[in-house]
C-alpha cells in the first residue's frame, strides 16, 4: 500500500482516477494498493512572533530584531481536520511508502515537507514530478517515479525563501512602523516592486515636454517628413519654402526585413499577453490557467520555460492539428500547413517544466461549458502555439528620401511579401476568432513606387505641432516585464537571471500592494498611492533595489542546483537585517514625526513631550516614554464612561476633568464628578473628587435612567 498527496482535492481525483482509488472516505480516496490525499494548499506557515514570547504581541522597537532559534511551524484553524488526516496516513502501519504529488516546483515541494515533517513520518518518500494532469502524463508519471531526496535543494531553496520573506517582513515592517508612528508594511519582493512604480511615477511627474514640429510634403499621395524640429521659426521658414515647390527623389532604398515567430509562451509572457489583449490581471490569469491545467486542458502553467523538449515533436503536431480542427483558425475549408517544430523545442532551455501549450483533450472539451475567463485564456494559449510553430513574417521596407529646397524629407511604407505567424494577430481583432486580414489594414503602410530621380511638382507643405512624450504610467503587461528583466544588467550576460520575485509569485505580489493600498489599479494602470510613495520615501536604498533582491533570486535559483548552501543566503538576509537596524538608530525625531500631521492635544505629564489621538489611547511621541491614556479604562467601565479627546485634553492640562454623566451601579443611577489623573513611574491613576456645591447641585439634577 502506498500513498498519493496532491495539492489540492481536484488534483487529487485526477489522480486518483488513473491509478484507481475510487473508493471515497473522509479526506481521502482509497483503492486496492493505493491511497490518494490532498493538502489544501499551504496546511502549515510559519507562526507569528508573538507564539514565540508573548512580549511581541507588543511592537517595541527595542525588542528587534526578531530571529527565532528553532523554526516553528502551526496549523492553520479551518485546515486542521485535513492536516489530522494526513497526519494519521502518514503514520500509518500498511503505507510502505509516499508519493509527493504537490504542484512539481518550488512552492509544491514546500507544502508537502511541512506535513511530511509535522506528522512525524519517516516513511520513504518518491516524487511525481508531470507536466500535464492528462491521464496519459500520470501514469507514465507514476511509472517512473523519482526518489524524494532528488528534490532537497529545491526544498532548502523553498524554507529559505519562506524564512527571509518573514524575517524581511517581521522586522523592517516593526522597525519603521515603531520609528515613525504609521503603519508601514514592508516586503523582501512588494517594496522593490512598489519602487519601481515610484519611481516611474517620478519621472512622469518630473517630465518637462518639449513642443517640436513636423513638416510633411504631399507627393502626389506619398507623404513625407522632417520631424522633430523644435525652433517653431524654423519649421515655419521650412514649411513657407518648400509650400509650392518642386521635390525630387534623392534615394529609395528597399529592404527585406523578417520577423521571427514568437517564443511559447512561459507564465508571465501568459500574463502580459493577456492583460494587453484582454485586459486581465496576472492573478485572474494565473487562476484561469491553473483552472484549465487541473482540468487536463493544458500543461502545468506556473513555469519560466518558452520551449518543448525534444521527444514532445509529435505531441506538438497532435496539438497544432487539434487547434485547428477545433478553432478553425483560418476557416473550414483550409489545411494548416507543416509546422516549424524544431525552433519550440530545445532541452537545453527547459528547467523543470516545458513552455504552455493546449493538451489533446482540447478535442474533446465542450468550450461553451467553460467560465469566460477559462475560455480567453484557452483560445490565448492555443492560437500562440500555432503562431510559435508557423513561418517568419516578411515584408519588404522602403525608404525614400526627397529633397526639397535643400532639405531632405522621408517617407516609409512597407509591401508584406508572406504573411507567416502575424495572420493569427487577426484572431483577436474580429468576432469569430479567425485569422483573415483586413484589406485596408493591409493597404495602410504601402507607398507608391518611385524611382531615384522622379520629380514632384507644386507639393503642398504642413507644419504639424507636437510635444515630447514622458515615459507610460506601468500597466500589469509592462511591470511584469519589469519585474521579470530586473536586476539583468548587473549580472553576467550567461547568468540564469530571475529578476523579481518567480512566474508562480508575480501575481501575488502585484495583489499584495494592491490589497495593502500601496498601489491602485486604474483601468489597465498601476499606480502607487500616496502611502506607497511615503512608504518609499523613507527606506533606504538596499530594500527597495531590484537589484539586490534579483541577486537573492538567483541566490535561491543557485541552491535549487545545489551550488550555493542555505547557511550562506540566510546569513545575508540577517545581515540586511541588522544593516537596515543600524540605518533606523540613527533616525532623528524631527524626521520620525514626518507622519504626524495632526495637532496635538497636549504635553505629556511624564516628559513634556507632545501627545497625540491614536485608534485606542493618546499617546506620547516619545518612543522612550510609556505613558498613555487609554479611551477605555478599567476604572471608568463600571461607570460606563470612556475618555474623548476634550476630557483627555483637560487631563493633560489641568490633571483633572469633570464628568456629568458617570454611572452608579450600586445606585442604579448617573452623577457628575470630577476626574483626577496623576502619575507614577508613568502608570495613570485615577481617582474622583465631590465639590460640596457640584455633589449638592448634582444631588437635585441627577434622575434615574434605564
């Protein structure tokens, strides 16, 4: 008996299905020699520092940083009953051995050895490595079964990651939080990210346009050009002489360009192209894909790869042939020709996972039965699969300079000689998904042939305005590009580079700063907020770079191939630590109140310094200084009273504030006192006084209330 422990309950019957355990029982699936389980996605996460020492629960700046000794490990609530399932299979006297068969990457690896190691199993592990949840892919996948020890470096490169993310986040958000009074979240992947959204933000607001003008001749159609001119008197002396005039034809250069088909695509091309066509996010993308892939319809989607291996050639031509019969792409009666197989497929360029393409099972599949969403991105995937596979888009370019009044004017125009993978681009611009031009698209960049030497007589001359443009705002097409070449400059040109963050977790982290109001979508744009760009503002350097945080990426890709050790990347990222530590002593106070705007209600009867309002209490703006005065107190509760910010101001100044409407349980009555605040060793400590006149008018006023 062994048994089977997949990611996620629909992965799990996939599974389940081909090796034949059918039988159902309470979170698993059982067969004759087989038991087949699943995870819920992460069962188990890195617990909170204040289960560590219940002193955290208090964020002081004095207590960082915080680095555990031993690494714990805690249950999620709702996933605890899964969890205990497991646990018991795992332990269980008749499984011989597990099969690990999570999601076949970093973040799969990681979920199954957290179950795997808090259930106190040593049972043998072996690992299902597929690229595809067709029936085929899993049972040759379970035919040649990997030993689990295969996978360690991935696994160490998987805690590694999980670790720094959380010892990044704990303490830089704690650090900066506690020094400047405001909440600010920091992240190892969100705040380079965020960065680069400031700082295009800066450049765009920075910008200072330029106005310049074009002069364009009409020759007899053909239109030619002087651009960019940017003294107006100039392009307007320009424009008065050649208005009129005759021009002449100084060159023609003609010349034969080609346009390779592009590559498979690879998670984030998915994403961009997505979100450029349909204007999609990377997360309904990702969720999409991975819909389609646990339903058998296309390969493992969260993969850095744009090639096939090379024993995939007929599998591809099975593909290619199934899209066309099921789109019809360029229409009934039309064959698809042979594809171009061998530039899809290089092993050499395929890591753990093949690039996305559509499975067979396409033929059989009922789309309308699919979400919207699912259909997209399907027709996405698989019109790219045929465009990667199809011949080179070719076109001649011509260019013609002519002379006029001594200054020279171009024109350009091009004449499609084969259309190749480019007609497919036409089954995103009509209804019916076909791949059939537009004539007058294609009549549009065409120029009448000239030869050197031909004249034009009396042309027409146009000045035309213009302004230099900034740089565009980041759409989510744009920043994944972004966040995918970071960093690539600063490494060698045959380094395997990563960039920021991985293709599985680029969408999480564009949600992250979303959720977390750093960043805000408008229309297809990614803009910081103004949060964001204080957030910014005040870090420094080493935690918003790119770069430093693309080298921790290869750093984690380095481990995978076992060629850097654990010990090595997690002493850099403690170092960051204490470095960034370092950088926050030395912030002053003026600068630590760059946040608090709001007036203040008074000086501290401990320090002297201000007190502000806060959610619960006012506090001092001393770090150094305990006092508070919490609007709910215990003593006041029984009195049904709290403190507001004009009795909390009256404390402040005159040590005392009287209160009309305290509440008696003992009587079962309301009456006014005056409330007396003093301190010691910074405790508050109240107490009430009775004025004989206000006890004897608060005597005669006081009535009865329910």
């Amino acid at each position: 008996m062994y048994l089977v422990i997949a990611e996620k309950p629909s992965v799990s019957r996939s599974i389940a299905h081909v090796i034949g355990a059918e039988k159902r029982e309470e979170g698993y699936l059982e067969g004759k020699d087989c038991i087949v389980s699943w995870c819920l996605g992460h069962l188990a996460e890195y617990i909170p520092p204040d289960v560590y020492d219940e002193k955290f629960s208090r964020w002081n700046y004095e207590d960082l940083p915080i680095i555990p000794e031993e690494w714990k490990l805690a249950v999620s609530g709702e996933k605890k009953d899964q969890f205990y399932v497991l646990k018991r299979l795992l332990n269980r006297p008749d499984i011989q051995y597990v099969v690990n068969a999570c999601d076949a990457g970093r973040e799969g690896e990681l979920i199954f050895r957290r179950v795997y190691d808090l259930s106190g199993s040593t049972k043998p592990v072996k690992r299902l490595w597929i690229s595809s949840m067709e029936d085929k892919a899993i049972r040759e996948g379970m035919e040649h079964l990997k030993d689990g020890a295969d996978y360690n470096n991935l696994a160490k490169a998987a805690v590694c990651r999980a670790q720094a993310d959380w010892l990044v986040g704990m303490n830089a958000t704690r650090a900066f939080t506690t020094k400047y009074f405001k909440k600010l979240a920091v992240g190892r992947v969100q705040t380079p990210t965020l960065a680069m959204l400031v700082d295009r933000m800066d450049q765009i607001s920075g910008f200072k346009k330029q106005k310049y003008f074009n002069v364009e001749l009409d020759c007899d159609g053909m239109k030619a050009e002087k651009q960019k001119i940017f003294d107006t008197e100039e392009a307007e002396r320009l424009r008065k002489s050649c208005d009129g005039s005759d021009a002449v034809v100084r060159s023609v250069e003609i010349t034969e360009k080609t346009v390779k088909p592009p590559k498979l695509y690879d998670l984030t091309s998915l994403q961009r192209e997505a979100n450029r066509i349909y204007g999609l996010t990377a997360q309904q993308t990702l969720n999409a894909a991975q819909s389609l892939y646990e339903s058998k319809l296309i390969t493992y989607p969260r993969t850095d790869s744009n090639y096939l291996t090379e024993d995939m050639e007929q599998t591809a031509k099975n593909v290619i042939r199934i899209i066309h019969e099921k789109y019809q792409l360029t229409g009934p009666f039309d064959k698809p020709g042979k594809p171009e197989l061998t530039r899809i497929m290089n092993n050499k360029k395929v890591s753990d996972h093949h690039a996305i393409i559509p499975t067979v099972e396409l033929l059989q599949t009922e789309l309308t039965e699919l979400k919207e969403m699912e259909q997209k991105i399907l027709f996405l995937i698989a019109v790219h699969t045929v465009e990667a596979a199809e011949k080179d888009h070719i076109y001649l370019e011509t260019t013609v300079e002519v002379e006029c009044q001594g200054n020279v004017f171009q024109a350009k125009g091009k004449r499609v000689l084969q259309q190749g993978w480019k007609i497919y681009e036409e089954c995103f611009k009509n209804k019916d998904g076909i791949a059939i031009e537009d004539p007058a698209e294609a009549q549009k960049d065409r120029i009448p042939d000239v030869k050197e030497g031909h004249s034009f007589f009396h042309v027409t001359a146009v000045k035309t305005e213009h302004f230099t443009s900034p740089p565009k705002q980041y759409t989510e097409d744009t920043l994944l590009s972004a966040m995918e070449t970071a960093g690539n400059k600063e490494f060698a040109s045959d380094t395997e580079k990563k960039g920021l963050g991985t293709p599985a977790t680029r969408a999480s982290i564009i949600e992250k700063l979303v959720h977390s109001q750093y960043a805000v979508r408008k229309g297809k744009q990614i803009l910081p907020t103004e949060d964001g760009k204080a957030l910014i503002e005040v870090l420094p350097d080493f935690l918003k770079s790119a770069s430093m945080t693309a080298e921790w990426e290869n750093q984690l890709l380095e481990m995978e191939h076992g060629k850097i050790a654990p010990d090595q990347f997690m002493t850099g990222i403690r170092n960051m630590i204490t470095m960034m530590l370092n950088g926050c002593d030395q912030i002053g106070e003026e600068e630590a109140r760059r946040f608090q705007t709001r007036e203040s209600i008074g000086t501290c009867p401990v320090c002297g310094s201000l007190v502000y309002e806060g959610k619960k209490n006012f506090y001092c703006s001393n770090r150094d200084c305990n006092f508070a005065l919490w609007k709910e107190t215990g003593y006041l509760q029984s009195m049904r009273k709290t403190i507001d910010k004009k009795m909390a101001a009256e404390l402040l100044k005159n040590g005392s504030t009287h209160i009309k409407d305290l509440y008696s349980a003992k009587k079962d009555r309301y009456f006014e006192a005056d409330l007396l605040m003093k301190t010691e060793d910074g405790k508050v400590l109240f107490s009430l006084s009775f004025p004989e006149n206000r006890t004897n008018r608060s005597n005669k006023k006081t009535k009865k209330r329910a």
